[in-house]
C-alpha cells in the first residue's frame, strides 16, 4: 500500500472537502484517511489505482490536482 498526500486547488470549504471525500471513495482499493480544504491523505493499492484515476474523482467532484 501507498500512502500521499495530494494538493488540491479550488476547495474553500468543508462542503468542498466532503464533495471530494465522496469521489475518491468510489475508487477500489483506495482509502481516504483524511481530506481538508485544499488537500487529501489517501492510502492505495499501486497496482488498482492510478494516478488518472485520483484526478479524475477530484475533477469530478468540481476541483483540481495541484501539480
């Protein structure tokens, strides 16, 4: 398992962190630790979850990925 922390732009608000909490906890093999205003800790399986697949929830919870 791996364990990142990723930057987020664009939250402002508990109800940002939630949106993307919602998201990336539709990914198997993914767990999400914590998420804050503008960054998640997520803990995943390398070989289930990639990289695209992380963006992809965040841009579909209305955000971005820093960097």
């Amino acid at each position: 398992m791996t364990t990142k922390e990723i930057r987020i732009e664009g939250m402002n608000c508990n109800h940002c962190a939630m949106a993307v909490k919602r998201e990336l906890s539709k990914i198997p093999g993914l767990r999400v630790m914590d998420v804050r205003v503008g960054s998640a800790s997520l803990e995943y399986d390398e070989v289930a979850v990639t990289p695209e697949k992380i963006r992809k929830a965040v841009e579909e919870a209305g955000y971005a990925l820093h960097g």
